[in-house]
C-alpha cells in the first residue's frame, strides 16, 4: 500500500482537497445523468460507487476528524446505500500508512528518542492504519507490543474540519439557529479528547481493571513508560478483527457466547460504572484463536450524567412508551420535546419518538433477544427508508434531544450491529450478576 510522507494540517489546503473531492462529485452526477438521458432507465449503484470512491479517496489522505466521519458513517448500515457502507468500512482499519521517514521522526518529537533506540526490535511498516493512528508491531524485553502512534496535525486540525463539515450537516438533519451548536461542541469534545493518548492510557487502564472480571473478555496491559501524548503502546493481541471473524464459518454457540461477552460488557459499563467505551467499530475488537472477545481501544469514552441516564432508560420502559402523559414528560427531559414546539411540532415528534422508541428498545422488552433476526434488521432499515424520504420532517426543526444522544445512540447502533454480524442471541439481564 502506498504510504503518505506529508498530511495536509493547513485550514485552506484541507479545505482546497475537500472542494476537489466535491468536484469529482459533481462529476459523477453529470455522467449519471448523461446515461440516464441516453439509456433511460440506469441503475444508480454505478453512481453510488463512483461516489463512495471519491469522498473516500479524498478523506482517507486528509484523516483525522475528516476520515473519523467516514468511519462513523460506515457503522451506520441501514442509512447508506451498500457501495458507502462498505467503502467507508475500511477507513476502520485499513487507510494509507504513514512512511517510515515519518514515523521516526513522530518518536523523535514524542519520545525524545527513534523507535530503533526504544525497543529491541520495531517494524517499520505498519500492520493497521486508520482514521486517527496507526498501529506497529515492537518488541522490548521479550515482549510482543502494539504501539499506536498518531498521525501530525490531526488534533490542530479538528475544529477547522468541523468547522468545514457544519453547514453539510447542518442542511442534512435541518438544525436550525445556535441550539445546534451543542451538538457540534460534543463531538469537538469527543474527538479531541481521542487524540489525547495520555488521557487514552488511563481510561484504558480503569475500564480494564473495572471489568476485568466479566467472563470471557481480555484486554491489552498499557505502557506508561513507553507512551506519551502522540504514542500509545500496549501488549500485542492475537486475534482477528471481529468483522473478519462474523465473516468465517463459527457456530451458533460461538456467537452467542461472543455476543452474550459484548452484551454484559456494554451494559456493564453503561450500568455499572455509568462511562461507556463509545466506539463500537469493528477495528476496535479481536477474537482470539480460542474465541475470547479482546477490546484493544479506549480513545472514546463517554460519560452518562444520572439526569440522561435515569429518563433515557425510563424510556426503553414498555409501560413507559405507553403512557402517554409519563411518555411526553421523558421526552421533555431529554430534550426532545421543546417548550417552542408548535403544537403540530409536538404532536409530529410524540409519534415519531413513540415508533423509534418501540422498535429501538425490544431487546429492553424480553428476557431474551435474537440480533440475528432479519424481522428486526428490516423493520428497521424500512423505518430508516421512511423518514429518511420525509417531506414534512424536512421542515421541522431538527434541533432534538440531549447532546448527549449523539454518543449514546452511537454506541447502541454500534453494539447492536456489531451482535447482528455474530448473529448472536444474547440474554438480556445477565450482566446484573456482575454488578
């Protein structure tokens, strides 16, 4: 794979490669609709796979936050056509590496020292490249490591990508005046704290030592000494990447022991210690050769303060969607509801609410919960394709919910996405055992 020797860090040359990118876009759309004339009836999946192509190209040479929204994006199944989906999936694991000449030259910065003077042996390529690092394989003492070195610039770079991406986002879910600004502080927040591997050593080392107990779950030991604020080293895994494994030949018991393992280890953090590993992409979990879930990244960590966490989890409460009155005042609390909600406003969203709520938390209703179901996988893609074509929720405010939605929702759809790739039946308050 070709390695990259410079990352564009200026505001105006990023935003030069994103308006080249956009121009390529545009591009496809011409050509498609050239055909369409000519042809008549023309399939859009060449358009999409032109498309996907293109903002991938153009983002996973920029990384940073810039390519974190691909990887937040490909988690998202059942929102994008399949050509982004799986294109945007390997902005997970597998994007051009930095060159060696660059890597020497981060540790010198970082570690006051070159990785050939750090550790007994250090492979200058890299085994996994992704949005905000990549990783190397070292040995110091015989002991086999992985150090996560990140990419220059990406943290100084941050606010003037979001900054880029915000009027987008803004005309794609309709947010309106400076309420929607909370929503782009949050993740500010969050992805500069990922780019922080100080603070990623020691969220590593308590979530691990808090649930070092839950079974069949094992995790890296983290090097102080060896880390800094641009470079992490923890022990070497062994184990396959679990979008790899979902696509392997495994039976039933293995997947639902390995989903059962996610399960209790999601609700153990979001219960038991209120903070929760916020980033359930695939690349961020192994399976090792005797089928033991390893969780390798803890840049994303978001804490649940008790006034989101006790109405957000009323709300997955069957008896609580179906009070009408108890229903509507969790809505205001989690700020779905808004005291300048026009009537129709309100009355829209109670009913909107009302079907994703019910639907979202069925696995909340049963003692028992299948993620293998096709039911449940195309009830909701039919939900996602519905409102994703809805007129009248175009012209609604868009500025709904908590901040704390972004990271919490995330986290679920990426919990419950990953236990459908396992096609995992997991047993639903089997985490209480271990609180």
């Amino acid at each position: 794979m070709k390695t990259l020797d410079k990352i564009p860090t200026g505001k105006i040359e990023r935003a030069g490669k994103l308006v080249k990118t956009g121009v390529k876009v545009g591009g496809n759309y011409v050509k498609y609709y050239s055909k369409k004339l000519v042809h008549g009836d023309v399939s859009k999946e060449e358009l999409n796979e032109d498309n996907a192509s293109d903002i991938y190209d153009g983002l996973k040479s920029l990384k940073g936050s810039a390519l974190k929204v691909a990887q937040m994006l490909s988690m998202e199944k059942n929102l994008l056509p399949r050509a982004y989906v799986e294109r945007f999936s390997l902005s997970q694991f597998s994007v051009p590496p930095l060159s060696a000449p660059l890597v020497r030259k981060t540790f010198k910065k970082y570690l006051g020292n070159y990785p050939e003077e750090i550790f007994d042996s250090f492979e200058p390529e890299s085994i996994n490249a992704a949005s905000i690092g990549q990783v190397h394989r070292a040995v110091k003492d015989g002991t086999q490591l992985a150090v996560k070195i990140q990419y220059p610039g990406v943290a100084q770079s941050i606010s003037s990508d979001l900054a880029l991406v915000k009027p987008i986002a803004t005309r794609m879910f309709n947010l309106q005046g400076k309420d929607s600004e909370k929503y782009f502080r949050e993740v500010e927040d969050k992805l500069l704290e990922e780019t922080n591997y100080v603070l990623e050593l020691s969220q590593s080392k308590e979530i691990s030592k808090a649930c070092h107990h839950l079974p069949n779950l094992d995790f890296p030991q983290y090097y102080e000494s060896l880390s800094s604020e641009r470079i992490l080293t923890m022990d070497w895994m062994e184990g396959t990447h679990i979008s790899d494994f979902a696509k392997t030949s495994f039976s039933e018991k293995t997947g639902n022991e390995l989903g059962q393992t996610l399960w209790d280890f999601y609700m153990y953090q979001m219960h038991g210690l209120r903070k929760v590993h916020a980033d359930p992409h695939p690349g961020n979990f192994l399976v090792s050769e005797d089928h033991r879930l390893i969780a390798i990244d803890f840049g994303c960590i978001k804490e649940v303060p008790d006034e989101f966490y006790i109405p957000y989890f009323e709300l997955a409460q069957r008896e609580v969607i179906e009070d009408d009155q108890l229903f509507e005042q969790k809505l205001e609390a989690l700020e779905i509801l808004t005291p300048a909600d026009s009537p129709e406003e309100r009355k829209f969203f109670k009913a909107l609410f009302k079907e994703l709520l019910t639907l979202f938390t069925m696995p909340f209703h049963e003692d028992y919960f299948d993620f293998g179901s096709d039911e449940f996988w195309e009830r909701i893609a039919d939900l996602s394709q519905r409102y994703s074509k809805d007129e009248h929720l175009r012209k609604m405010n868009g500025n709904r919910g908590s901040r704390h939605f972004l990271y919490i929702n995330r986290t679920f759809f990426g919990l419950y996405n990953l236990l459908h790739d396992l096609r995992a039946r997991v047993e639903v308050n089997n985490y209480k055992r271990y609180i």
